[in-house]
C-alpha cells in the first residue's frame, strides 16, 4: 500500500498538504518559542499584530499521537490567533501511519469483544 494512502487513511492529510487550519488546534512544542513573538505585541499590540502577513503558509507536523506541532511560523500563528483567524499550514507527516491505523483496530475490536449493556446496567443504584 502506497505510504500517501496510509497516511490519509491515519492523519486525514499527505506529506506536502496545505490545509486551513485553526491556530488554536496546535501545539506548541517549546513554549519558549513563542516569547519573541509575545514581546513584539507587548512592545507593538494590535498594530504589530496587523502588520504581520499572514500570506506564507505555516509549517506544521503530524506525531504519532495525531495532535498537529507548530514547527515554523509562531509570529503567523500569535498573530492570527489574536486577530481569531485561520491559517494556511503546511502538513509534515512525522508519525508512523501503521502505528495509528492499528492502534484504531485493537480498539474498535475491543471494543467489539465487549458485552453490550443492558438498559438496567445504566439504572442509578438504589
């Protein structure tokens, strides 16, 4: 099976993608990263922020544990996240596809192995 396919099939995105994404929804690996970009507002505020081109995309990547990391752009994304903008991100796909896809398996199968409840299971005790 081709690695793009497996990719799409764990992270929902391809190595290269551009996708429009939420800065909210990232995690910030160093959080000293984001301490220039800070300064700059504290000394500049909303006029900093309205100078910043949101034009570039982002680069983000995808780890094993599917969550998306800001790897490059924290002036685009502070920015945007103050002016409550989505941005253009760039997808690097850093986790391993199988890992995800079987993980999903053992849990749905699992969760398939389970007995279904009975409506009294869910009555509160008395």
């Amino acid at each position: 099976m081709d690695i793009d396919v497996l990719d799409k099939l764990a992270f929902g995105y391809n190595d290269g993608d551009v996708v429009e994404i939420d800065p909210s929804l990232l995690v910030i690996k160093y959080p000293c990263d984001l301490e220039n970009p800070e300064y700059c507002f504290q000394k500049g505020g909303m006029d900093w922020v309205r100078s910043v081109s949101l034009d570039e995309p982002i680069d983000v990547s995808i780890g094993d544990d599917g969550r998306m990391y800001l790897e490059d752009g924290h002036h685009r994304c502070f920015a945007a996240s103050k002016l409550g903008k989505k941005l253009q991100a760039k997808v690097e796909i850093k986790g391993n596809p199988l890992r995800i896809i079987l993980a999903r398996q053992e849990a749905s199968e699992v969760k398939k192995s389970r007995p279904p409840r009975k409506p009294e299971d869910s009555s509160p005790a008395p």
